[in-house]
C-alpha cells in the first residue's frame, strides 16, 4: 500500500446542508467553484481545500484502496479503513446495477475523506464515529447541537465524486455502510436527476438506503 504525504491549502466556500433523519444521518453539501490545482493521487487541491473547510482537518495522507478508490485521510490509513471504503462501493455498485445505473461505477470515481470524529457515541451512548458540521439552518430543531449538527458522512462533491466519513476504531462495518449511503447520492446524481432531488434532502422524509 502507497502512502503518499499531502500538502493543504484552505479556500472559502458556500455550504447548503440537508437535514438529518437521525443525529447522525447524512449531509449532502453543495460546493463553491475553487481552484483546482492537481495533488496527490490525482485529485484535486480545490477539493482537498473544501473538505478540510468542512472538516476543520488537515488531511495528510493520499492512498487508493485495494480496488482502487482514492482515501485521504488526516492519520496514516488503517488497512480496515480501506477494506470498508472498497466494501461500501461494492454494494453501493451492486444496487446500482440492479436499477439500470451505469455512470460512476468505478472504484477510481470516487474520492474518500476520512476525518476526525468528533464524538463516537450517539445521544443513546451508542458507538457513532460521526463529524460536527456547523448548519445555523439547524438552529431551534431537535438536530441542533448549539448551531452544529452530528453526521455520518457527508457528500459535498459531483466532480469527482467525493464524501467525508468519520475515523473509526471498530465496527468496520458501520463505517462501509456510510459509505454506501452517502454514495448513493453520488449515484442518483449522474443516473437519476429526478429522484436524486426528491431524496437529496432528508427532511421530505425518508432516509437510506434509498436504493435496495
């Protein structure tokens, strides 16, 4: 396994942020146009720049999974970080497929940011690696942590097609699921417009998996 450094450089950016259907659901944040001088791994500065606005990380490590996909992480990478990024794109292809989707089904398609989490137990004291997003849209609902939300993951990049998901100690599995649901907006962007938009924002209702 390579294991590049990666150098960072931060950009401001605009943010519209889904609700949740739990704490700790998913977001889905839309990007503003950034600089896009080219990184490690072939991807993006300008997308590297968004996701530690987001995050509030420094990502310091460039890598691809076994199959292909691209991680950067703030930490040096856990091979159990990497089998879960390849396990939740396999699925997330495997459903696709089943509904007639054939854009973005490469593991090279997809870019996957692993930040810090910042808390690991839900409000039931649950294990949930999820990451604090500020969303003063939030403000007064029963997500609202002080003008900041817990989430999952979070998909805020259609090209290339990028998501944040949380570290995880344990329950690997977990974190492959994040993945697969966060793909799946990435998904229904390049296959399916219309329903992408009816599931974008959890506060319709509904919540993942959208595609089964």
């Amino acid at each position: 396994m390579e294991v590049m450094k990666l150098a960072a450089q931060r950009n401001d950016v605009k943010l519209f942020l889904t609700r949740l259907v739990a704490f700790a659901a998913c977001a889905v944040i839309f990007g503003g146009a950034l600089g896009a001088q080219v990184s490690a791994q072939g991807v993006s500065r300008r997308v590297v720049a968004q996701a530690e606005q987001y995050t509030g990380d420094h990502f310091s490590y460039s890598t691809d999974t076994p199959h292909g996909a691209h991680v950067i992480s703030r930490v040096r990478p856990r091979a159990e970080w990497l089998r879960a990024v390849d396990d939740g794109l396999t699925d997330l292809f495997a459903v696709a497929r089943k509904h007639g989707y054939r854009a973005r089904l490469n593991y090279s398609d997809y870019v996957i940011f692993i930040a810090k989490a910042d808390r690991t137990r839900d409000s039931t004291g649950a294990y949930s690696p999820d990451v604090a997003y500020v969303a003063p849209g939030y403000a007064g609902s029963i997500y609202d942590q002080g003008g900041y939300i817990y989430a999952a993951g979070m998909t805020f990049s259609f090209e290339p097609c990028a998501l944040v998901i949380a570290e995880h100690e344990r329950d690997f599995q977990r974190m492959a699921n994040v993945v697969r649901y966060e793909g799946e907006h990435l998904v229904l962007y390049h296959n399916d417009r219309r329903l992408f938009q009816q599931t974008a924002d959890h506060s319709h209702g509904g919540g993942h998996p959208i595609l089964q």
